[in-house]
C-alpha cells in the first residue's frame, strides 16, 4: 500500500503503519494488508472486560509477560479486534506466536520514548474517527478533505523529504512516513508532538520564524558546527497562510536545498495545507452541531432514531444515558455561562473517551447527553464514570448527573434520557441529600414531589383548610405558626427535636402547637390530616 495513495482505506492497519510506522510502531507479527476497516481505538483493562468497537486495535498498557499477552490475543480474536500493540521490546515466545496466528490478531510494537497517550492521540486523529456522518469522502487536492497525515505524505512524495505539518505554536499536527531519514531531532519532535523549546528557541534566535513570518517563500536552515549532535540534517520550511492569518508552517528534512521546481512544489502545498487546515477548524463547529443534531434525534426515539444511532456508531450496542447539567438551568444568553456549559460538555465527551471510544456527548439546550456503550452493570459504571468526573472538575462549576438505566432499543433509550432527566431536577433543586450524581431510582419519591409541585403550579392550585387558616393567621398576625408545624411534621412529633430546628424552647414550641390546633382546627392525631398538611406543605408554593 502506497503512503501517499488517496484513494486507500481511512482506518485500515495498512494505513495506520503508514501514517506511524518506522517512528512510533512496527508490525511484529500479522498482515498489515488484512482486509476491513478499524472500527475503533480501546485501552485494555485488565480487571474489568470493556465493549469493544468492531475491528478495534487495542493498545496493551502494562502487558510484559508473554503468557499474558497470548491470552489476551486469544480473547481479542474471539472478539474480532483487528491488532494488539505491546510495548518494545516484544518478546515474540512460540505460545504468543501461536496465539497471534491462530487469533488473526496482528500484534505491533509501540517505540521507547512515545507515550500511550501520545499514541491514542495520533491514532485517533489518523483514523479520522470524528467524521461523524459522512456521506462521502470529500477531497481537496485529490486528498481527503481534513486529512493532514495524507496530506503530508503527498508533500513528501512530491519533494522526496519526510515533512511535518506544525501549528502556530510549533505542536505537530500531523507528519509523513519515512521519518528514519531525519534525525535525532526530528524523532524527539514527533515522539512529544511538539518541537522541542530548545530548538524553538534556537530558530528565533537565527531569525527563521522571522523569515517565515515575513515571506511565502521557502525557508532553508541548515545546522551549524555546534548544533549537529541530533540536529545535522538541514530542514526548509514555508509559512502557511489563509489571507493574512498565519495557520502553521511544513517543515522538510533535507540533505541539500530544493531545486526551482520542487522549491515552487513545496510553495504550492504550502497553500492546499492552509484549504485543510481551515477545513479541519471548519470542521470542528461542522462536526459539533452534526453529533448535537444525530443525538437529540436518537435520544427522542422517534422515526429517525435508528439512522442517527447508525451514524453515532451505536447501532445495537446497550448504552447507559448520562445527563450532566450545572445547578443554574434553563437558557441563558450568558455568554459565561454557555462557554461553561460548553466546556463541561467537552470535558465529560474527553472523560467518557478513556471509557469506550464510540461514546456520543452532545449538549442539547442546557444538559449535556452522554451514550455510553455497555457489557454489564452499566448503572452502576455509569455510576462511577459520573461521579469521577465531577471530582476531576471540582466545585468551580457546580454540576449534576443524572443516570438513565440501559438501553438496549430506541423505546428504551427514550426512556432512559426521561429518567436521566428525572434525577437531575431532583439534583439541580437540591432535593437529594447533597447528591451529584442520582438515579431516578434513588430519587423516585422526591421526583414524584417535584412533578406533583409542577403540576399544582400549573393549573394555580392554592392551599385549603387548616393549612389556608394557618397562613392567613400568620400573614395577619406576624406569628410562625405554618413553620411550627412543618417543623414538627419533619419531626414526626418530637418535640424536643422540632423546637431545635426552629431555635425554640419546647414550652414555647407546645404553646404554638395548642395554639395552630385551635386556629386551624387540624387534628394532628388523625395519620390523614398530618398527610394532608404534609403534601400541601411540600407542593404548593407558600407566601
């Protein structure tokens, strides 16, 4: 498979060694033409089993023992996962030989140095798993649209020198193959995604960013005596630019400078590199709305459902509904209070992540939805995924969770978006017992309360009998009759404990219970008098 092919698989193995071989990964055993896409990045846990995407290639953290790494690969295949990446060195042994063979389960080795999250990273933005959607693979350039490590490799291909593609910041979006060719230097950049201060500081100090800045021209740098330890290939670089805006830059490794035609090749990419990287900005707002509409279209269990779960990629995987809402509600025009609901919304999308890679998040009014796809137990994982979240956020930005029971159909994932909704307007009144994080189950009576004190409210109930009497006395008189009983139903008819909470004697608090019981007329020894006061106390809004 070519590096530089347009028109080769967005997520097959072939092109994730493509895009990553040499520097980051080696194929150690396995087929890197295996037909099929990857469906997916997982991290192995090894106490707890987790859904896998289809074709998945997990990423084996902390695997060193042969043994444990066969066994692995023998659940993988059963699983149709499509590679297994194991730290180098890999000790292939004739059992994970074995294992690898008769699995299919291609095994690959991560370099020293990279980091497993550097590498969940780049796979992910190789495989391009946030095209949600798409109907077609849009190109510009004869390159898929957005695609920055394809366009990198057809700027290698065209001035025959392994390149990087870096932000305004130095960070490197994306880079081609070949990279062996370069130097120390470059390894260290593409291993930490980011150019090294050192050498940052080193070009300013020269004037190439200078240069850079102030011309559309090709830049070429060639190291000096004193730096040629890792840095002695010289590089040519070209600004990237969308008008006046500078995006980036694309940095070449080469033994010598380009001749006139591939100096004007180089300043001709330069300007397709700036039509991705506005598509890839464009593309993130594009992408946002798009997830937000394809999730409320499933979430609302409608016509549509099934196609939207299709395009999420959670077509007839059982999901757990999470709702995650800040303690203000409602619209706001706030911008404050948008950009915070909007970063929640990313935190708990990059939170669930870690969890299982096909999760959707969007937010939709002022609650953000997460679809979270599950094995088992997926209350309670939901549980625990809700509640380490928001003791990573803190309590800069009060929030609550609401936890919907699994969803295994569209009814079912309708009606767990209704309990996960639930639960969070007993959470957000404050009506859960400090909770953050609820099932409607766990919260049931104070959600019928709730829903009962709305249903009151919007038909204009008022209160009646004892209770009416009691507020009118007090409203005339300036007494505390209303929160002398209240205080004593919340008691359940201790009197010590109920003239505590309202800062009384007991003497005092007795008078003012004869005394409501002859304005009022209640007769508090009557179990439907004392229910009655009770729910009108709760549900009907008092002056």
């Amino acid at each position: 498979m070519s590096a530089h092919d347009s028109l080769r698989p967005r997520a097959s193995l072939g092109r994730v060694l493509d895009d990553l071989g040499n520097t980051l990964l080696e194929l150690v055993h396995g087929d890197a033409n295996r037909p099929g896409d990857i469906g997916g990045i997982a991290i192995h846990d090894p106490i707890e089993e987790s859904v896998l995407p289809s074709h998945a290639l997990v990423l084996g953290v902390g695997l060193s023992e042969p043994s444990a790494s066969a066994e692995l690969l023998r659940s993988l295949g059963r699983r149709g996962a499509a590679g297994l990446v194991l730290r180098t060195p890999v000790a292939m042994s004739d059992e994970l030989a074995a294992a690898a063979e008769s699995s299919g389960v291609a095994v690959l080795a991560l370099a020293r140095g990279a980091s497993w999250a550097q590498l969940a990273a780049m796979l992910r933005s190789s495989l391009a798993e946030g095209d949600v959607g798409a109907a077609g693979a849009e190109t510009l350039g004869g390159v898929p649209s957005g695609d920055l490590f394809a366009v990198a490799n057809a700027v290698a291909a065209l001035i025959d020198a392994p390149v990087t593609i870096e932000d305004r910041s130095s960070r490197v979006l994306a880079f081609s193959g070949r990279q062996d060719e370069a130097d120390p230097s470059r390894v260290e950049t593409i291993l930490g995604r980011q150019v090294p201060e050192r050498y940052t500081r080193l070009m300013t100090e020269r004037g190439v960013f200078r240069d850079l800045y102030s011309s559309d021209q090709p830049v070429f740098i060639a190291p000096t005596a004193a730096e040629q330890e890792d840095f002695f290939v010289p590089r040519v670089a070209v600004a990237v630019r969308a008008g006046d805006e500078f995006l980036g830059s694309i940095w070449a490794a080469v033994r010598e400078p380009l001749g006139a035609d591939r100096t004007e090749a180089f300043g001709d990419a330069a300007k397709l590199v700036a039509l991705h990287m506005l598509r890839v900005r464009a593309g993130a707002d594009v992408e946002r709305r798009l997830r937000t509409d394809l999730l409320a279209t499933a979430l609302e269990g409608g016509a549509g459902a099934r196609e939207a779960l299709s395009r999420l990629g959670l077509a007839e995987l059982p999901v757990v509904v999470l709702a995650l809402a800040t303690v203000q509600s409602g619209y706001s025009t706030d911008a404050t209070v948008v950009a915070e609901r909007q970063r929640l919304t990313d935190g708990l999308a990059m939170h669930l992540s870690a969890v299982h890679p096909r999760c959707a998040v969007a937010l939709i009014g002022d609650v953000a939805y997460g679809l979270v796809p599950v094995a088992r137990d997926g209350e309670q994982l939901g549980i625990r995924v809700a509640t380490d979240f928001l003791d990573r956020v803190g309590d800069r930005i009060p929030a609550v969770i609401g936890i919907g029971p699994v969803a295994s159909d569209i009814a079912g994932l309708a009606d767990a978006r209704a309990s996960a909704d639930r639960a969070v307007q007993v959470l957000r009144a404050g009506n859960a017992g400090g909770r953050r994080v609820a099932r409607l189950a766990d919260v049931y009576v104070e959600a019928l309360v709730l829903e009962l004190r709305d249903l009151v409210a919007a038909r204009g109930g008022q209160i009646t009998g004892p209770v009416a009497r009691l507020v009118a006395y007090d409203d005339q008189h300036n007494t505390n009759l209303v929160e002398t009983l209240r205080a004593w139903l919340d008691a359940f008819g201790d009197v010590i404990a109920a003239s505590a909470a309202v800062y009384v004697h007991p003497n005092t608090f007795r008078y003012r219970l004869r005394r409501l019981t002859e304005i009022s007329g209640i007769d508090l020894a009557d179990p439907e008098a004392r229910f009655a006061a009770m729910l009108q106390l709760r549900v009907v809004p008092l002056r």
